[in-house]
C-alpha cells in the first residue's frame, strides 16, 4: 500500500546515504511515486537528492513538470530513459558480431529507430533529458546514431536547451571507432565501474579477446574528452561508494584479482574517480 511504499522509499534513501552517497541518479521511476518522493523531502524524511530519470511511458508527465523543480529541490524529475539493448550476461546485449560463446545470436534491439528518433526530437524541443541503456557495441552505436539524426534535424536554435547532456547508461561495450563520438556529439557515459569488476569473470567468454579493447573503457572515454558520471547500478550492485571508487581506479575484483584481458590501463587515476563520482555526475544531472 502507499503506506508501506513512502516507508520503503524514506529508508531506501537512508541506505543510500550509509552507502557514502549524498544523492543519487534514479533511473527506470514510475511517475507516480514522485509526489512520495517530494512530500518525504518536504518533511526532512529524504536522505538524499534524488535526480529522477522517469520511465519512458512518463514522458508527458516529466515535460509538462519541469518548470516544477528548481536546482536546490531534493527531488528533482528533468529525464527520461528508454532501453535500447538487453544485458550482457544473459546475452541481450546487442552485438556487431555474433557472442563468442553463442555464435547464432547478436543480441537483442528493443528500441526502434523510428520511435527513438521522434523521442528525441520531441525531448530536444520540450527540454527533456534523455537517458538510454545501451550495452553492446551494436546499440552504442545505433543510439550514437540516432542521436545525430535528432541533434541534425532540430538545430540549438530550436531547443529548449542548447546543450541536452543527453546521457548513454552503462556504454559498457563500444566499438574503438564509436569511442571519440561522445565527446563529439556532447553524449555523457553514464558508467558503473563495478560492472567491470563482476563482469569480466565472464565477459572474455561473451565477447573474446578483441572486443574487451572498447569494453568498460573509462580511461579511454576520459582520454577523448567525454565527462564520465560513475554510478552503481543499485539494486543489481550494492551501490556502495568505496566499492566504485575501488572499481574504477584499480579495476580488479574486491578480491584484488584481474585476469588477462581486464585491461588494466583503462583503470582512472583516483583524482578522475573522484571526478566520476561528485563533479562529473553533477554536470549529468
């Protein structure tokens, strides 16, 4: 009941706050739990901010509301994120090429070309950011692309906001030659560095070893000029903040193991995982 779920979301923020967090990137939220979300932040019972990327569905409600929030607000709804691919470990990831381990499959596409694009137009000229899971090289690059479309086809002068900080999440596996095209086209990597650490134990069977050369790249996405917001990924990770920290400026396992084809340079210095986890996710809210 609504009882029960205020209470579920007053002490999922308290866990979060014990995490190390002082706030957090929401993503995959039915809109009907932000006024909850609001009326514990108005009472002091919201641990931290919350910037909210609604379900995708929500979008005329997040469009209709933005004038709602201000940059001091705890709860704060401008996003929307879509899916374009599934996940790496059950194979949904869309791939260029076959699974290594499964060569009948590349993986699986659930966002259209057709409705994605219009999804953009629509969120350039209404001011709405757009944040979409991609994992694999194939929906990277599909995203990439149809982010240049809608970006081509509704000039700054058309937008509600010149510079949309759109958002690509996990950005997991990507091709070397669609690595620079963040950075060029203003798309943020929104990054879990402890994907990489509980990932690689399989992906080198998902992928082989020439595809790990763009997998979880950090340092190389740092290197091309693109900012990098760190995240957790919690509830699938434990969300913590030292265990990020860990993650992406030595990326071996909490165990302190690393295997060939971890790519250890793509590791950050500590100064840029500091980055990854205050200024550069503050830029991508």
């Amino acid at each position: 009941d609504a009882g029960t779920q205020r209470e579920m979301l007053e002490l999922g923020a308290e866990v979060m706050a014990s995490y190390g967090w002082t706030g957090v990137h929401d993503m995959s939220v039915g809109y009907d739990t932000v006024a909850m979300m609001t009326s514990l932040a108005g009472s002091d019972r919201f641990a931290i901010r919350n910037y909210v990327a609604a379900n995708s569905e929500n979008y005329d409600d997040v469009a209709a509301h933005l004038d709602a929030y201000s940059a001091d607000s705890r709860v704060i709804v401008r996003a929307v994120k879509f899916y374009a691919d599934g996940a790496l470990g059950s194979r949904g990831a869309a791939l260029l090429e076959p699974y290594s381990d499964a060569p009948e499959s590349r993986g699986l596409m659930i966002a259209r070309e057709e409705e994605a694009v219009s999804m953009m137009q629509a969120a350039l000229r209404d001011g709405v950011q757009l944040a979409i899971h991609a994992i694999g090289d194939r929906g990277n690059r599909l995203i990439l692309d149809w982010m240049e479309t809608a970006l081509e086809a509704v000039p700054p002068d058309e937008r509600a906001i010149a510079d949309p900080r759109w958002r690509i999440e996990h950005a997991q596996i990507v091709n070397p030659q669609d690595l620079p095209r963040f950075a060029a086209l203003g798309v943020i990597p929104s990054m879990q560095p402890s994907h990489a650490i509980g990932d690689l134990h399989f992906a080198p069977d998902r992928l082989g070893a020439e595809r790990l050369h763009g997998a979880y790249a950090w340092q190389s996405m740092i290197d091309s000029g693109a900012i990098v917001a760190g995240g957790s990924d919690a509830p699938v990770e434990r969300g913590e903040a030292r265990i990020e920290f860990y993650a992406s400026a030595v990326r071996q396992d909490l165990d302190g193991y690393s295997a060939e084809g971890w790519h250890r340079e793509e590791a950050v210095s500590r100064q840029d995982a500091l980055k990854m986890f205050t200024i550069w996710p503050a830029y991508a809210s």
